[in-house]
C-alpha cells in the first residue's frame, strides 16, 4: 500500500510516502491460531502481551513456525510488552484499578491484574527473560499515570 503506486482504479497512491522503504514495520498482536497466520502471511513480527516470558516462548516459537511455513525471508521482529507500576502502595492501586477497568469487558481483569510486575526485581527478571527467549524488544506498559513512573523504571533497570 506504501509503495507509491495508486491503490486501485480512481484511488491515488497512500501517502506521505513511509520513511522505510517499502512501508512501515507491522506488526500483529494476538494468540490463536488466525492471529498466527497473519504474521506469517503478511506480518513483520509479533507483539505478544500479558504473558510472563517462559509462556510468551511458545508464541515466539509459533510465530517463527508459522513464518517458515510461507517461506517468508529472515527473522519475525519479537516484541513482548509487560504490564508495570513502580511506587508507593497508592500508585500501585491506582494502577491495579486502572488495569481493572481496561480489562473489564473480558471477564479477565481478576487474572490480568496478577500479571501487574509492581518491584524492580519483577521487571528486571521479566525484561532478562524476554531477552533469553529472543525479543528483539520489550515495551512496559505502565498502568500508573504517576509520571515519576519513568524515572522509577530507568532506576529499576539501570
């Protein structure tokens, strides 16, 4: 779509045209099986959430699998995402709160807010085992609008 050309009979070229050639990276979020396949066919990698690393390998490995079996070239970009909120106990609520209310809808937000990585132990062990299972990158995503949440986290990993 970001090739330049026009999209269609009456429809012009998608702009502005990308800074990458060839269009932006995409990548797809998801874990059942159409999700896989669409990395495979037509994805640049995978962003895999909510999982804790030794799970989030068996995605990873898919992901690898499924992009093998179209004969795609290289790599899948990996990226994990990891849910945080570093502080004191009513940042650390709030956060759970906030956590709570996204994931209402799903029937789930009991079971994601146990994922809530709230020390700098738990982020710095999470990060390392995203990096040993090959994640080419890892986004916290941080549910607490407190904004000494950067400075918390740079502290914590570095």
């Amino acid at each position: 779509m970001w090739n330049g050309e026009p999209c269609g009979q009456d429809v012009g070229p998608i702009g502005p045209r990308p800074a990458t050639p060839g269009g932006p990276e995409i990548l797809f979020g998801g874990f059942a099986p159409a999700a896989l396949d669409r990395v495979g066919r037509f994805g640049d990698g995978v962003l895999g959430a909510a999982l804790p690393p030794a799970h989030m390998a068996r995605l990873f490995r898919d992901v690898e699998a499924v992009r093998r079996t179209y004969d795609r070239p290289g790599r899948p970009r990996l990226v994990a995402q990891a849910s945080v909120a570093l502080g004191p106990r009513s940042t650390v609520d709030r956060a759970l709160h906030n956590l709570r209310d996204y994931y209402a809808f799903t029937g789930r937000a009991t079971h994601m807010t146990k994922g809530l990585l709230t020390t700098a132990r738990e982020i710095r062990a999470a990060v390392g085992g995203f990096h040993d299972i090959g994640a080419d990158e890892v986004v916290l995503s941080c549910w607490a609008s407190d904004p000494d949440q950067v400075d918390r986290l740079a502290d914590a990993l570095f």
